[in-house]
C-alpha cells in the first residue's frame, strides 16, 4: 500500500508538473505577442479536452492534493520540516484557494453557461474586469512552479546524474517562471489596447458567451464552496492529528535508546527516525523521511521485537543497500515499545554518492583492492626555511593537483597524513581495474607535479619529488572512527605494505615501486621496468617488486 501510495505521489505530481510547464510556457510565448499564445494554446487545450487526457489531469490534481493531506497527516512532528519541505508544504496548500478564481470561471463557465474562453478573452478579462484576479493567478502559477520544483528536487537529488545538471534544471526553471510572468505583463498590455478599441469592446462579452450577473454570482458561490473544502479539508487533517496524539498518549510511550546513554520518550508508533528528531539528536535522512534513500538506516541493539515489521518497500530498500540482519530503515520503523538503536551513517552525509554508498562497506567488509601511498621527498627541509602561510600554500597546492588526479583516474582518497597522501582504488570495480587506475592516477600525478613546479618555480629552491607505492591485496574496508570523527578508509596488511613500497622509492631512486601482485592483477605488460626482490618490514618473505623510475613512462 506504501509503494502504491508514494508512487501514485510522484506521478499524480509530474503529470501536474508537466501542465504547469506547458501553462507558463504559453504565458511566456505572450512576449512575443498573443497570437502566438492563442495559437499554441488553441492546440495544448485541444489535447487536454480530450476525456482520457482530462481525467488523468483531474485525477491527478485529485490524488495529489488528497496523498498531500494525508503526508501532512503522518508527519507526527511538523516542526521538524527542513526549510525546503515547509517551503513546498506552503506553496503546495496555498494553490488551491489562490487559483480558485480562475479555475472555476474557466472551467464551471463553460460547464454551466457554455461560454467560450480562449486564451486572449481570459487574458482581457484578468486585466481589464478582474485585476484583484489577475495578480493572483500570476502568483498562483508561480507558487505551484515553486511547489512542483521542489518535489521534483527532492525526487531527483538522490539520482547520480543529478548533482551535474541540478545547475542547469535550476537555471531553466527560473528562466520559465520569469518569462512567463514577464510575458503575462506583455499581454496584459497587449489586451488594454485590445480592449481600447470601442468597436472591439463592444462584441466581447456576447462572442465568449459570457455569463451575466445572475450567472457571475452563481460562479462565486462555487468558488466560495471550493474553498470552504479546502478549509475544511486542513482543518479536518490538524483535527485528526491532534485525536491521534491525544490516542497515542493514552497508549503509552515507547523509549529510544542511542548510543552513549541518550534516550527519547516518543509516543508508540512515532517512527525511530521521528523520535531522533523529537529528541533533537542528529541523524542522516537524504530524503526527508520518504523511504527512497537508506541514509537514515540503523542498527538495532535490543528490541526488534518492538518494532513494526518491514513493509514492502523498505524491504526493497535494504535489499539495494544489502543491508545485514538487524538493520532497519529508521524511517519506516515504528517503535511499539523499548527499543535501542545505533545510526550507521554520519548525520552530515550527502545525496548523491554517500546515499548510493552499499551497506557493506559502510559496515565493515574484506574486499581485494589496489592501495596507493604518495609522499613528498624533503619538504620537512623545505617547510623550515619558509612562514608556515607559505607552508600550507604549497601543501593546499600539491594536495589539490594531486588530488584531482587520484580522483580523475577514478581513485578515492582515504587520508591526508602530514604531506603524504592515501588513496583507495577498486573497491567498486575490483582490483583488475582498481590496480589500472592506480597505476594510471599515478602517472597522471607526476605529469602534474612537473606542471605544478613549472608554475611555482619562483618560489621553490628545488622541484617538488614524490615517491609513489602501489599494492593489491585484501583489505578490511569501511567506514571507521567515532561520532563525527568517522571515514571510509582501509586497514590490514595491503596497506601496511603499499606504505613500505613507498618509503622504498628512496632506496631505488624512483617515483614509483608496485608489487608483483599489483603487477599480476593489472594485467599489464611491466617487461620495460626493473624487477627487483626486497624485504618488506613487518611481512615474512621478500617481495617481488617492478621500479618504475619514470611513472610517465607508464603505458
């Protein structure tokens, strides 16, 4: 029931998201003139007028705003809204008693009285007649915009495309809410001349068919009904949650338990997530509490027995996240008693890539993966001849070329460690590719350290020289460290291993040293490169490692 509610939701709001659009864009063709607006909307209406059409769009306003009410309704915590959410929440309940008085004359109009609205006969009628009218179907076109950009927003921002064309969308979305209003004041002046004519004047009401007075108040108490029910209908929504609340007192209360001794006194049936909120404990939600991302996921200490069993769609969820046993989606979870809970992820994650992040890793795994340590030669030397302003000027200068290209080659950077870098690459793709775009990201840094000390000659005595290792091997990786102090990283002897390679590259008079496993896993021919055998401190037996004294070189 979950799914089909949320998806009936999404899709009742971009049909009406779809029309809006089309609706601002014919008043947005008014800066070019009216015609040309009575022409594409002679067209649009034509589509709308036909019966599957318009009853997928009443259908739509109808669920929409319904499913709205009852979204209002299982909120348990209102003053727990994001900025976002009570902007959209606004917009969204403000629309109906706002376009109220141009719906109903347009539409009841021509139900009742046959009258005949074309788009420039409703233009002159909301600027010449009724400008109180007119004003506020410009605003209610905007605030329905603004509500549809938003739910839009928050459906798309979990998408991994979204964050590179979230700038562009945005852009055009205002771009159509202020043509659109500039062209409604274009036409507006293109309708005063119209109706300036005498002779044009005097035909108008009778070629639309207009209603007379007898017919104009009957309208207005339509639109008064109208917005008796949408009055009546919030009213009756508060109303209910009020009598749940009174019930769910009555009912006892449930306690939620964090880790470090917090705990929160929540009505049973409050969502875990709800009680964080309530409690004022931070807790990651990428999507607002909707089920669509698992960033607010838990893990359940003591209790389960105590809470609402998984519906279909949070299962759903935790099987895209190959969530372990025990986890749930604190969203979805309903307490019905005493529960102790741990949050998985950080509350200041993201979107996009830490809300697509798998359980596993956040939790803990062993995967084969490709380790790279970099590290500066000499610059302890270097930094004590220079202001420590100076200091973190080259160092921020380093990390971000060397940084770009780590992550160019498609690598992510574990750790800063004074002026040494740690770089983790495969743990999507495997160690084949891992190690490929190890020894790719590896190249591409001298190649940028070269360019870097062309640009920063003047202030360097000597080049900047790295020395690079790169291992393959098991590790145990996920996300690691305490409270906010937490990061992806990996431990285990792989990594130890890639840092000794590194520490080598002084030894061996090289920018880089990879192991023969990282060799092997590559797949890549090393013929051109030295083989040379040596003793890793820390690991039994010597190592089998190819110095590459040029990593431009590297194919």
């Amino acid at each position: 029931m979950k799914i089909a509610a949320r998806q009936v939701r999404l899709v009742s709001g971009l049909v009406l998201f779809v029309y809006v659009a089309l609706h601002l864009t014919n008043h947005a063709l008014m800066n070019l003139s009216l015609a040309a607006a009575e022409a594409y909307a002679s067209a649009m209406f034509a589509i709308v007028a036909l019966p599957p059409v318009r009853l997928l769009l009443y259908g739509s306003l109808a669920a929409h705003f319904g499913l709205s009410l009852w979204a209002v309704y299982r909120r348990r915590d209102l003053a727990t809204l994001s900025r976002g959410e009570v902007v959209q929440l606004v917009a969204g309940l403000l629309v109906v008693p706002i376009l109220a008085g141009h719906v109903v004359p347009v539409r009841f109009g021509v139900l009742l009285f046959g009258t005949l609205p074309t788009h420039t006969s409703v233009t002159v009628a909301t600027t010449q007649f009724d400008t109180t009218g007119g004003l506020l179907l410009a605003v209610g076109l905007l605030l329905v915009w603004l509500h549809g950009c938003a739910g839009v927003h928050y459906w798309l921002r979990l998408k991994p495309f979204y964050a590179r064309w979230q700038p562009f969308l945005l852009a055009a979305a205002a771009a159509l809410g202020a043509l659109a209003l500039v062209g409604y004041l274009a036409g507006s002046r293109e309708a005063a001349a119209l109706f300036a004519d005498p002779e044009w004047r005097a035909g108008f009401a009778a070629r639309h068919r207009f209603p007379g007075e007898e017919g104009a108040a009957t309208l207005e108490r339509i639109q008064t009904g109208v917005f008796a029910f949408w009055a009546l209908a919030i009213a009756a929504v508060f109303a209910a949650r009020r009598v749940r609340a009174w019930h769910a007192h009555r009912g006892g209360r449930a306690i939620v338990a964090y880790p470090g001794d917090a705990t929160v006194a929540v009505a049973r049936g409050t969502t875990l997530l709800e009680a964080s909120r309530q409690g004022r404990i931070a807790h990651a939600s990428v999507c607002g509490g909707r089920g669509r991302c698992s960033t607010c996921r838990v893990r359940v200490e003591r209790g389960a027995e105590n809470l609402s069993l998984p519906a279909d769609d949070e299962l759903a969820v935790l099987a895209r996240v190959a969530a372990p046993p025990g986890v749930r989606l604190a969203c979805q979870a309903h307490a019905i008693g005493d529960v102790a809970i741990v949050p998985l992820l950080p509350a200041s994650i993201g979107a996009a890539a830490l809300a697509q992040r798998r359980e596993h890793e956040s939790a803990g795994a062993e995967k084969t993966i490709a380790v790279m340590f970099a590290d500066l030669r000499g610059f302890t030397a270097l930094s004590e001849s220079k202001l420590p302003f100076d200091v973190v000027f080259l160092l921020n200068r380093y990390f971000a070329e060397m940084g770009a290209a780590i992550e160019a080659a498609g690598g992510r950077i574990d750790k800063f460690v004074g002026d040494g870098i740690v770089a983790l690459f495969g743990v999507e793709s495997g160690p084949a590719q891992g190690t490929r775009e190890a020894l790719a990201g590896a190249r591409a840094m001298i190649e940028r350290l070269a360019a870097l000390n062309a640009a920063l000659a003047h202030d360097l005595d000597a080049p900047l020289r790295i020395g690079i290792g790169i291992h393959a091997g098991p590790a145990i990786v996920g996300e690691m460290g305490y409270s906010q102090a937490r990061q992806f990283t990996a431990i285990g002897d792989t990594v130890n291993t890639a840092s000794r390679l590194e520490a080598l590259t002084k030894k061996f008079a090289a920018d880089l040293l990879v192991s023969s496993d990282a060799v092997i896993a590559s797949g890549l021919d090393f013929a051109a490169f030295p083989e040379e055998t040596t003793d890793i401190r820390g690991r039994q037996g010597a190592l089998a490692v190819r110095v590459v004294k040029d990593a431009t070189k590297l194919v």
